[in-house]
C-alpha cells in the first residue's frame, strides 16, 4: 500500500492510497444480506399485501382504516412504554473489575472518522490528547475523505501527537462512515478498536475501564457501549434539552437494562469498543447502513457475541437547529429501517433473545415515530369535531389514560437517565417531550421515501467547536 507522507513536524501524519475504487457489497460468508439489498423478495411481497390490503379497506371503509391505525398506535405506544418502565425497575448492574497497571494494558485503536469537519479539528486533538492511556500503546486513526482539501488542511496545519495519524480513504462507493471505519480496520494494530466522532470529548479514563472490563470477561463479550452525554448550553434551546432527555433515557437506562437482561441492543454512533477479533469475526461494519452501530450491533449478537455497557461516558454536542436535526433524525430512521430489514432476513431470527431485542428496540420505534404524528391528528381533528358539534371538546377515558401514561413514564426514564448522571431534572423540558414527538412528523416521511429511492444516502450533521460551552 502506497504512503505519502505529509511534512509536519514532529507528528506522524500519512496520506494512505490504494489502489481499490469501489467498496464492495458484504460477503456470503460474514453475513447472509446486506443493507445494499433494501427488501428481499419475499419482503417485497409481503409489502405488497400490506399496501393492496389498506388500498382495499380505505376503499370500502376510511374510518376502518383509521381505525386501524389507531389501534395500531395504541398498541405499539403501549408496549414501547412499557418496555421504558420496565426499564426503569431494573437496577444498574455495578462492575467491580480490578483496574490494570500500565504494563497489562492492550494496545487500542481508536478510529475517527471525519468529512468536511476543518473546524472542529484542533478541538477534537485535544479532546483525544486528554486520553489516560499509555502513548507507545495507543494508535489514533483519523481517517479522512480523498476529496475533503479543507479537513486535510486543518490537520496538516497542527502539531499532531506521534501517536495520531491521518489516514485517506480512496475514492469509492458508497461514501459512507462504515466504509471509512473499514478502511482504517485494515490498519489497525490494536486488540481493541474503539469508534469516535468529531465533536467527542471522551472521559479521560474510558479506555482503562473497557479494557479492565474486557480482560475480567469471558472472550464472548464484544463490545461494551460507553454512555453518551449531551452537554448544556449557555442558554435555554428545546432541541438540545430534548436531545440530552432522549440521550439520558437511552444510554443512562434502556441500554444498562438491555445488558442486564441479556439482550442485544443497537449500538450508538460512537464509544463502541469492540475485541477486534469479534469485529473481524463479522467482517467489520455494513459499508452500505447508514446506521451501521445499531447493525453492527445485532450482527455480533447473531454471532454469538454478548454486549454490554460501561459508566465512563463520551461527552457530546446537540444539533441546535430544526435544520440540523431533521436531516440527521431521517437518517436515523432510516438506518434503523435498514437494520430491521436485514435482520429480519437474516442470522438474527435464528436465535430468540437477538429477535426479541430487534423487535423491541428497532420494530417498536420505528412504528411508534411513523404513527405518532398522525394519531395525534385524528385526535386533535376528533377534539375539534367534537367542540363543533356541541361546543364541549372531549377526549375519552381511554386516550386519557394512554396519553398520560406515556408521558408519565417517559418523562421518569428520562428524568432517571439525568439523575445517573448527576444532573437535577427540570419540569420544563419534560413537559416539553410531548411537543419533541410531534416533530418526528419532519423526519420520518423523509426517512420512508429515503429508505426506497435513496437507501445509502447519508444526510452530514455539520458540527461546530465549542465556543461558549461549559466544559464537561
């Protein structure tokens, strides 16, 4: 593999090349299918029934197929709540692992793939500089797009540690974060690989606890998901505050609850530390995902692989702009989509627990954020109706109770999630949730159409440093 070599003092920074153009799609013998085949053929007919036979009852009866619909989001609102409230019961498991001394400490590689992030560059090498782990043991993998000039720049004008190195991906398709994340895995040295995005700020000692954790566990644990936190800003903003409810709802509880009881569960986008042993296992991630965590996450479990979470959390930062979350909530869903989709066909359905997880935290989601805007239309269309009528508004006994509970329960997982980690809840944002649902009406026709005529398409969440953020 060819090298060149960027000058830049004292930092060990290479341009890589090769001469492969094209990523190819998953091999037969890692997985059964990929996110590069949006349906099989017996998906494609089965969506096919589903669509002919709401055609066919919208024709003979609407209000039968609103109907239906509507029981639908009951059931889904229902069951996903309860999952969070069990979720809430179950205690968070503490590992007492005995810390290892610098010497027992494996190599670690830490891959960070970027495109069009100049400006937080600087800011990202300090982030990583504050790593507690021992250098002569640590490799930083920066891994960067042929054409991003601006990314490359940036980091060619810093004085780069010895131990972070500036790797180029070739040319290719699909450009996607997955492809980068292989490409660097061929370079890797490291027994354990961890994953990091541009706007981390990692605790320093992350890296000590995941590899204690690996070293006290048996060789089937593959990945251990570090929490990740969204910081404050300096002032009031309904995205942020929402975005740190649902990222301490998930990471701080659901996940936790996920490992105790035994289940797999979709990764998040970045603190994913894996044995690279496991991750060359399953032929590392899905190229063509564009939610290659949650993927990758349920193609270890087929495997036979265990996950589990870790305490020490990676701090990060929040879209701030309706324009901004959108995007990236579309492509979310869309991912999830994915992964259902492959899974659903695959490995997965062979083993019980792994099935019952991707039903559970992808099935139900996904369900729950398509159907929530259009429930809460039939019902504010049947509040109006109503106050028409007779001038009385009404709201039966029964959306009542589903409306509340749902807010109730939502409301405590998140405000459990702060408290884990240290942070005192506050009545506004929680109250504010409800509001946060109905904007999810932005993202998922965006992600459904994605899914079908866009499927590899991946929509950039652009990031700024943190200029007047509080420090984490």
């Amino acid at each position: 593999m060819a090298r060149e070599t960027w000058g830049v003092a004292s930092a060990d920074v290479r341009l890589s090349a090769t001469a492969m153009t094209e990523c190819t799609g998953p091999s037969d013998q890692d997985w059964d299918d990929g996110a590069h085949v949006t349906f099989g053929k017996l998906q494609w007919f089965a969506m096919g029934v589903i669509m002919a036979g709401a055609l066919l009852i919208s024709l003979y009866s609407p209000s039968l197929l609103v109907l239906g619909l509507y029981g639908l989001f009951y059931a889904v609102f229902v069951a996903g709540n309860c999952v969070r409230l069990a979720a809430i019961l179950t205690p968070r498991r503490k590992h007492h692992c005995p810390a290892l001394c610098d010497a027992d400490l494996p190599d670690y590689t830490l891959i960070v793939p970027l495109y069009r992030e100049a400006e937080v560059a600087q800011e990202l090498v300090g982030n990583l500089s504050r790593l507690n782990y021992p250098r002569d043991r640590l490799q930083v993998l920066i891994v960067l797009e042929a054409d991003d000039q601006a990314t490359r720049s940036a980091f060619l004008a810093l004085d780069l540690p010895s131990f972070i190195q500036v790797v180029i991906a070739p040319p290719g398709h699909p450009r996607t974060k997955p492809r980068a994340c292989n490409f660097a895995l061929s370079q890797a040295r490291g027994s354990l690989v961890v994953i990091y995005d541009a706007e981390d700020a990692p605790d320093p000692q992350q890296l000590r606890e995941a590899a204690a954790r690996f070293a006290a566990e048996a060789p089937d644990l593959a990945c251990l998901q570090a929490p990740l936190r969204i910081e404050k800003l300096g002032y009031l903003a309904f995205i942020p505050e929402q975005f740190q409810l649902e990222y301490a709802a998930l990471f701080e509880v659901l996940l936790p609850a996920y490992a105790r009881w035994g289940l797999p569960f979709p990764l998040g986008g970045t603190s994913n530390h894996f044995r690279m042993s496991a991750l060359r296992a399953v032929g590392g991630w899905d190229p063509y995902n564009v939610t290659e965590d949650a993927d990758i996450g349920f193609r270890l479990a087929a495997a036979g692989f265990r996950l589990d979470t870790i305490e020490h959390p990676t701090f990060e930062t929040a879209p701030t702009s309706l324009e901004q979350w959108g995007p990236q909530r579309a492509r979310w869903i869309k991912g999830h989509l994915q992964t259902l989709a492959v899974h659903v066909r695959g490995k997965t359905r062979q083993r019980p627990r792994a099935l019952l997880a991707l039903f559970l935290t992808l099935a139900l989601p996904i369900t729950a954020s398509n159907l929530h805007a259009p429930a809460m239309l039939i019902a504010g269309l049947g509040l109006i109706t109503d106050w028409m009528a007779d001038g009385e508004p009404s709201v039966t006994l029964a959306d009542l109770t589903l409306y509340m509970f749902g807010w109730t329960v939502s409301a405590v997982c998140a405000a459990v999630g702060l408290r884990r980690m240290g942070e005192k809840p506050r009545y506004l944002p929680l109250f504010g949730m409800v509001g946060y649902w109905m904007m999810w009406a932005v993202a998922s026709p965006r992600a459904v159409w994605q899914f079908f005529v866009a499927p590899h398409h991946w929509d950039k969440t652009s990031h700024t440093p943190r200029t007047g953020r509080p420090s984490p």
